[in-house]
C-alpha cells in the first residue's frame, strides 16, 4: 500500500475509533448519571463514561499527542459541567460559600459570598470552554491548575476532619452545586483523579497547537464570558433555567422524605474511653476489647462515621408554629391548593413585591385555601415585619438551610397540591391574582 494511502486509511480507523468511543461514552455516562448520588458505583461509572468521550473526541478531533488531548478534554468537560451548574444557580454557590465561611471562621466575608459565587462560575466556565476549544491554552491549563492544587487540600482537610470529629464540616464541596452531590471523600478523590490530567495539560501546555488565531480566540473567549454572565444574571434576578434542586417543580415532598425499604444505613466506629481507677489513666478501646473488670471506670465514648447510609433527598422540611403545632402532615396531604411564601430571613427579604403577596393572600382567604409564610426568623422579627410591612398571613417556622434550598429567592413563591410542587416563582415574577384564578377553575 501507498505511504499516502496507509496514512489516509490510519487516518480513517483513527476517526472512527473516536466515534465509537464517543458514542459508547455518552451511553455509558446515561447508565450512570441516574444512579444514588452518593454511590461509588456512580462516580466510578461517571468517571469512566468521560475519560471514554475525552478519548473518542481526542481521536478524531485531534492530531499529535492523543494523551495530551486526552487530559485536555476530559478536565475541560469536567470545569465546563461544574461552571455551568453553578452559574445556573449563583444563590446555591453563595449559600455553599458561607457554609465554608462559617467552617473558617471568615464570616465578615459573607457579604462577598455572592460576587464571589459569580466569579468562580464564570471563571471556571472559561477555563473549561477553553479547553476544550484549545484556545489560550497556556492561561487556561494555568487556571486549572490553581484551582486544583488550591482544592485539594481542602477537601483533603475536610474528608479527614469528618473522620476525625465525625461530624461534617462541610457536607459537600458543591463542586457541581446540586447537579451532582459528593461526600468529603468522594471529593478529595475526584480531585486527585482530575489533579493528573491538569499536570499533563500544564507540562504540554506549549506543544500542542492552537486551530484559532489569537483574534478569533478573543472573540471565542468574550462569548463564553457573556454566555456565563448572563445564565449567572437569570439566576439571580429569576429561577434556575435547569432546577437540580430536589424541591423542583413535579416533586412530591412527602415521597422525598421517605426511606425506602432495605435502604443503607449509616455505619460508625465506636470508641470507647476507660479510666483506670488506681492509675488514673484514661484509654482507648474499641467495643471488641473494652474492659470489664471493675477497676476501669468508662469516662466517655466517641462516634466516627465510616459509611453514610441512605439520606432521602428531602430529610428538614416542616411546617411549625407556636399556635398551630407541626402541621407539616396536614399541608402535603391537603388535596387543594396550598401557596407558601419562603423567606429564610425576613431581615433580609427583598419588599419590593410584598404587597403582591398580599393580594394573593387575600384571594386565598376568600377561596378557603392554605397560604403560609415559612421563615427561619425568630418571632421577635417577624412581629417588627408584620408592622413594617402590614401583611396579616400567618407564619410559621422551617430551618433556614431548607428555605434557600426550597425556592432561590427571598421571598419566593411555592405553590403545592397533595405534597407536589406545582410551580414556583421568584418575587419577581410572581403572576397576577388573575392567573391564579384560572388555574384552580380549571
């Protein structure tokens, strides 16, 4: 066979093999990404489903060094899913920042909670699209390598400090925000995995060539910025385009919160503390081995979580007040309508449509239907509310890290009918009485 000919038909099985491999990825990821979010297997499938795409797109993409374009592809699919997740939902990212604020004890920084959550979505999507795209290479394998090294650690620190204490510190990274939920464990081994193939993509960074000039690479770079920004905007000033909540619309919350039959449950190791009663040490033991003679005296013991059992997706959702008792039950069995205003803190809540939600009280009184208002806020603050404000609807009591996940907005609208989210609306875009009014006339 001709040179030219052997090298067009290498070229050939080359692409074609990259299809393969492509298409046996996106197949393989499908079998994987509807497995129990904090299931090994999981991340084991997920892991294999995108180094097999990295490999299928890296053969008949690219020319030259297929493991560099490899490493290229697979850490940039990776920063792209995590900048878009988080960019679709910035107020997530924000509440996820103040969680590590508070576990650092830096929370004078949580006003900067929200630009910062910004920041690292776009950041991190133009690292990702750069990649993939090979454009300004050299900055983007710099990126990811500053954020890997720095995150490592981190979540090293986590995972060890959960063991130690066996309480979390953080429960996740909120790496993918809630598109995708990791342990601390999980975490730091995603993070060593993805650590390898930045190191190659930053010692390769200048061999492997740029299919762009640098003026089109601009114009690339620019429109991924205003792709981030402005998916991060409709986040904050409206809801999630995508809703990886588990609260979103078609849920059934009392469905969320069962366990099911035979699921997983938690495993601890159990360390005992013993006092010598002559000598006055203390010791260790473990609940094979403890003494039972009467000369140690136990002093103390210490539970460290080894195995998270199953945790339904909805686990601190109630509905209390001081009048009414826990009358969570009673709202998600209701076969009629229910509208729960959600403001995790009405010292912070926005005012500006308040007298919306009055309205919409009003015509729920008239029509015999449920209309509460579910706040974290002590009751002190919600009297000095009522007089600020003159709303008259009730309000009851639900933790505050359940309300920013309910709904991202403050306040926020939820409307349910026996226990299924029907819809929800951020304050800005809460309709008219009038359109209430066809819906439950329908």
């Amino acid at each position: 066979m001709p040179r030219r000919g052997a090298e067009k038909y290498k070229e050939i099985k080359k692409i074609s093999w990259g299809v393969v491999f492509t298409i046996l990825g996106c197949i393989l990821f499908n079998m994987g990404y509807f497995k129990p979010n904090l299931s090994w297997e999981r991340i084991n499938w997920l892991l294999i489903s995108l180094f097999t795409v990295s490999l299928g797109l890296a053969l008949f993409t690219s020319k030259g060094n297929t493991w560099a374009h490899l490493s290229r592809i697979f850490v940039g699919i990776i920063f792209t899913y995590s900048g878009i997740v988080k960019a679709i939902d910035p107020l997530g990212s924000a509440y996820k920042f103040g969680d590590y604020f508070d576990t650092w004890h830096l929370k004078f920084m949580g006003p900067y909670a929200v630009p910062l959550a910004i920041f690292m979505s776009i950041a991190e999507l133009m690292v990702g699209f750069a990649l993939l795209f090979n454009i300004f290479l050299e900055w983007a394998a710099l990126g990811a390598l500053i954020f890997m090294v720095y995150f490592t650690p981190v979540t090293l620190y986590l995972a060890f400090q959960q063991n130690l204490t066996g309480k979390e510190l953080v429960h996740d990274c909120g790496c993918f925000g809630d598109a995708l939920i990791l342990t601390n464990w999980q975490t730091f081994i995603k993070n060593l995995i993805l650590l390898i193939p930045t190191i190659v993509i930053y010692k390769k960074r200048l061999k492997i060539r740029a299919i762009l000039l640098e003026s089109s690479q601009l114009i690339f770079l620019g429109v991924f910025f205003l792709f981030g920004a402005g998916i991060a905007y409709m986040g904050m000033e409206h809801l999630p385009i995508i809703d990886f909540r588990p609260y979103k619309i078609g849920t059934n919350i009392l469905q969320k919160m069962t366990i099911p039959v035979g699921a997983p449950q938690p495993k601890y190791e159990y360390h005992l503390f013993y006092k010598n009663n002559k000598s006055g040490e203390t010791k260790e033991f473990s609940l094979e081995n403890y003494p039972k003679a009467p000369s140690w005296t136990f002093v103390d013991t210490k539970n460290v979580l080894i195995e998270e059992g199953y945790v339904p997706p909805i686990h601190d959702f109630s509905i209390v007040n001081a009048t009414d008792g826990d009358i969570t039950q009673k709202v998600l069995t209701d076969k009629n309508f229910n509208f729960l205003v959600v403001a995790y803190d009405i010292n912070k809540t926005d005012l500006k449509h308040i007298k919306q939600f009055s309205e919409l009280y009003n015509w729920c009184k008239a029509k015999g239907i449920g209309f509460r208002c579910l706040t974290s806020s002590v009751e002190r603050d919600i009297e000095f509310f009522k007089k600020k404000t003159g709303v008259t609807f009730p309000f009851y009591t639900t933790d505050a890290t359940t309300l920013k996940t309910v709904v991202r907005s403050n306040p926020g609208l939820v409307m349910l009918k026996n226990g299924t989210v029907k819809d929800m609306w951020h304050h800005n875009d809460i309709p008219k009485v009038e359109y209430f009014n066809e819906i439950i006339n329908k």
